[in-house]
C-alpha cells in the first residue's frame, strides 16, 4: 500500500526511495520502506496486519485480534522500527556519514483501530505520510549532490539477497489452518470477490485491480517454494485457470516448465524498488 504512496506523490525535494532494502550493520537488517534526502532518513515499518490491535511495552509485543475472537501475537512494530532505525544509523557512521533518521510505523488499512502504549513513534496510515514526511526541514541539506548521489550508489550496492524462512515452516502451521482469501485494502475483509478484472470487497464495497499482488507475496512468505496455477486458484478463492494464469504473468516471477507443469517462484531481491 505505501508503494502506491510514493508512486502516485511527486516531492519537491532531491530524494531516494528505497523498498524491502536488506543491510549489514552489526547484524543484518530489513527496512520496509527508506525515504532519504540531503538532510534526512526515514524508516517506515508497514504492518498487513488486518484486526484490532494492541502494541504493548513490556514485553514488545503486537496482539491482534480478529472479529471471530481469535487472539494473535507478533513482534513490536515499535520496537523492530527502533532496532532497524539504530542499525541504520550505525550503517551510515561506518560511512563517515552524518543523516538525521527517524522512523515511524504505517498500518496498511485506513480503518484499522489501534491502542498503543505512550510512545513517540508516529503510528500512521498510508496516506498521511506525504504530510508526515514535509514537515521536516529541508533548508540546510547536510550532503551536496555528489555525496547524496554517492549514498544512494552505496544504498543500492549495498543491499543482500533476502531469503525469508516460510512462515508456516518456522512456526510449524499447518497449512489447513491458514485461512486464505485476498485481503481488501480498505477495510482488511478476508474473501475479494474478482470480477471484470478487478477485486471487489462484499464487506465495505472496496474495489482495487491489484489486491491479488499482496495476496501471492503472502503464499509466498507462509509457504515458500514454488506455486503452481492451482496453488494460485486456491489461494485466492479463483475458478478458472486462464485468470490465475494472466493474474501470475503479471506478477514478474520466475517461471519454470510449461503448460500444466510451469510453477513460479519469487525473488525477494526483484522485488525491491529504487526511485530517485
């Protein structure tokens, strides 16, 4: 969702933007979304998370739960956030390099409820972060063209592959307990409806011709491997084979085989973007 952000919103500014970016400091990390300018960073750590949710302090945790009273527990986005923002400026010190970086947490859906403990981590949906980011100053830039220009080349040289363990596999889930179904952007309803080549939610009546996009990346972290056009169908509640086919064309993947026997498989690297 916050990829939509950045695509749609033209800055004023000389920046970078940076998504799904993996790093070495002390220990390595990943950084969701990195806004860099002259005189500025920052990290924004993005939740899927659909449900109500609390974040507590102690320990760091997010507790989410789901209409049917299902009750879930994930890491602190506060304190991931926290971590990435110390790691990245030790990463930049290690480059002689002096940058501001600030961070702030972005929730994927508008109508999400969220209770949080006294913190000064921003909490935001997607589409505050263009006032969010223009309110810091960009008057007295601390890098000159060349040295930012020089940032962004590390920046992009500098990311590694990253590989994330399937989530079913680490936690032992089942795949029977996984509940599936392409989540709607609006209001986080499990089960978009495709129709005319678009997503349509039966819940808040949200329409959006690229849900299906979140949904395979999720196959794709619970299971990893390869999806076949089966694996696809069932997924994301689809029929026919020729829509789950067209839909994975369209997703950039590695393709292997062909016909009945072609599978796909997604690079996490391919999936970084880079925007200046």
């Amino acid at each position: 969702m916050l990829d939509k952000v950045f695509e749609s919103y033209a800055f004023s500014m000389k920046h970078g933007v940076f998504h799904d970016l993996s790093l070495a400091s002390s220990t390595y990390f990943q950084v969701d979304t990195l806004f860099i300018t002259p005189s500025y960073a920052v990290l924004f750590e993005v939740k899927n998370i659909a449900g109500e949710l609390t974040v507590i302090q102690n320990p760091p945790q997010l507790i989410r739960v789901l209409d049917s009273g299902k009750v879930s527990g994930f890491k602190s986005p506060i304190a991931q956030l926290e971590s990435n923002c110390e790691l990245f400026q030790d990463w930049l010190y290690s480059r002689n390099i002096s940058l501001p970086v600030y961070g702030a947490v972005v929730l994927a859906y508008a109508r999400q409820r969220i209770e949080v403990f006294d913190t000064n981590i921003p909490i935001l949906f997607p589409s505050a972060v263009p006032s969010f980011i223009r309110k810091f100053p960009t008057t007295s830039p601390l890098l000159d063209d060349k040295a930012f220009a020089d940032l962004l080349s590390q920046l992009s040289n500098s990311h590694r592959d990253f590989i994330p363990s399937p989530i079913c596999e680490t936690y032992s889930i089942p795949r029977r307990d996984i509940r599936t179904g392409v989540v709607c952007p609006g209001c986080g309803f499990i089960g978009m409806v495709r129709h005319s080549r678009s997503w349509h939610c039966t819940a808040c009546g949200h329409a959006d011709r690229e849900a299906h996009k979140q949904a395979i990346r999720d196959w794709f972290l619970l299971f990893g491997g390869k999806m076949s056009n089966k694996d696809c169908r069932a997924f994301l509640h689809i029929a026919r084979q020729q829509t789950a086919h067209r839909i994975l064309r369209g997703m950039s993947l590695h393709t292997e085989g062909a016909n009945r026997n072609r599978t796909y498989t997604m690079h996490f690297l391919s999936e970084r973007k880079k925007r200046t």
